[in-house]
C-alpha cells in the first residue's frame, strides 16, 4: 500500500496548492492512505475547526501538528473532538488532545497508525521524552496495526535521525517535519523503516520559511520585532510517497516530491 505523508501545510498558500495537487498525487501514486501535518495551516500559525474540515474534505485521513497546535486558542476546546488530529504525545500529562490514531486505508482498510512526537532539542524544553514514550506507544500501537507512520516534528536533524534509528524496525516510516526546508536524504534504514528528515513546507517558497522574507530580513538587521506575515509566491507541495508490505509493516521504498503549479500540470 502507498501512503502518503505532506510536510507543513502553511496559509491559504499552502491550503491552495495542496487543492490542487491532491487529486492528481493520490490518484498518480494510487495513495491508500494520507497524512499531513496542519499546524500552520490557519495563516501561518495554529489550525481551526474549519481548515481542520476543509483539508479533511480534500481527502486527508490524518493531521498531525507540533509547537504551533495551540496557536489559535479557540482549538483547544475541541480538539477531543477530532480524534484524526493529533498534537505530540510528549505533551506533559493533562494536556487535551491525544498523539496518536488509528484509521484504515480508503480501499484496503488495512489500520493504520499515526504517532506525533516532539523534539526538544533547540525547542520546548517542557516536553517528556519523545524517545521513551514513543517506543512505548508504538508497542500499544502495533497490537492495532502492522503499518505506523511517526511524524517527529523537531528542529535538530540529529535528533530526527536518532529517533529513526531508535525506532528502526518497529515503524513503516519516521519522517521529520517543523523545519519547513526539504532535505533529500530519503531511504531505508536496515530493519525496514523508511526515513527522511523533513518533508519540507507545502507553502510559499519565495518566502524565509513561509514569512515574507522582508520581514525576517528587518529582524536580523534590527533585532526589533515584527509582525509576521505569511507569503504568497511560489506555492509549492511537499510530500513523500511511502510505499509499505501491509502484513509485516515494512517499507519497501520511499519517493519525495516539491510540486509546483507547473509541475502539478504536467502530472
């Protein structure tokens, strides 16, 4: 089965393209699945009830997010109400919401699971062990399903990498996101697990990480704050194709993929 794993989705850029995008890719790659991660998908930061709808409709199974899940307050009341989206399971105890979900695939309905985690590394220090936990929810999630993807939203590459390799073997797939650059190291580590350290942003490129660069570009010069404003040129989608052994769980290979409007026609 292909599953299919969207970086940052950001702003109605990034909102637009994957509009555009989605139905050609699920149908090019027959995707049996697909996830994205939403946490800046309402205007650059946070995510609501409606965009959680509007991309649900467009043919998502499951939302995944990361430090900016709590961004637009008016989520965390009903956030129990969507067991599709997912915050990081290293949330401290008591946080709403949950950090993983099982669903099944639109024409095999083979379960499969998605696990959130959070670095710390250069992030929230508050955050419990992403390693610990999470090799202890995916034993939980393995008695439910045979394929699990994990999105591990964290900043340092080396903590991404080292969580693939803690969990090498015991998931389909490990993939990065938060960064919102692509990296092109996709593969498949020893034991099975296909990896790639960030997906990169589905959003705009003409842009520092989705901010219009302008902006960013004062900071540095000034030190003096500013109010960020999401960008609009050059909206691209950021994906990768997992392809998995659905019994065992195993990845047999794993395509990325940065789409522009151009390439999306020529699909």
């Amino acid at each position: 089965m292909n599953i299919l794993i969207i970086g940052d989705v950001v702003g109605n850029p990034g909102r637009g393209i994957m509009k555009k995008a989605l139905p050609v890719v699920l149908k090019k790659y027959d995707v049996d699945y697909c996830i994205a991660n939403v946490e800046n998908a309402a205007g650059g930061f946070g995510v609501t009830k409606e965009i959680c709808d509007e991309i649900l409709d467009m043919g998502v199974d499951c939302l995944t997010s990361g430090n900016h899940i709590w961004d637009k307050r008016e989520i965390i009341p009903i956030v129990d109400q969507f067991p599709q989206l997912l915050r990081p399971l290293n949330y401290p105890a008591g946080q709403p919401g949950h950090g993983s979900y099982v669903g099944r695939g639109k024409d095999s309905h083979v379960p499969v699971a998605v696990l959130n985690l959070s670095g710390r590394v250069f992030m929230n220090g508050a955050m419990d062990d992403p390693f610990t936990l999470g090799a202890r929810e995916v034993e939980k999630l393995r008695k439910e399903a045979a394929v699990i993807i994990v999105d591990m939203h964290a900043e340092a590459s080396s903590e991404k990498t080292a969580m693939a390799y803690h969990l090498d073997g015991t998931v389909s797939a490990v993939v990065g996101t938060h960064t919102h650059v692509p990296t092109c190291d996709h593969r498949i580590l020893p034991k099975g697990t296909a990896y790639c350290t960030d997906l990169g942003m589905t959003g705009p490129y003409d842009s520092v990480i989705g901010v219009e660069a302008e902006i960013i570009v004062r900071r540095f010069l000034t030190a003096m704050p500013g109010r960020f404003e999401t960008a609009k040129g050059d909206p691209r989608f950021a994906a990768a194709v997992v392809s998995v052994e659905p019994k065992t769980g195993r990845a047999t290979a794993i395509d990325r993929m940065l789409l522009g409007e151009n390439d999306v026609g020529r699909l």
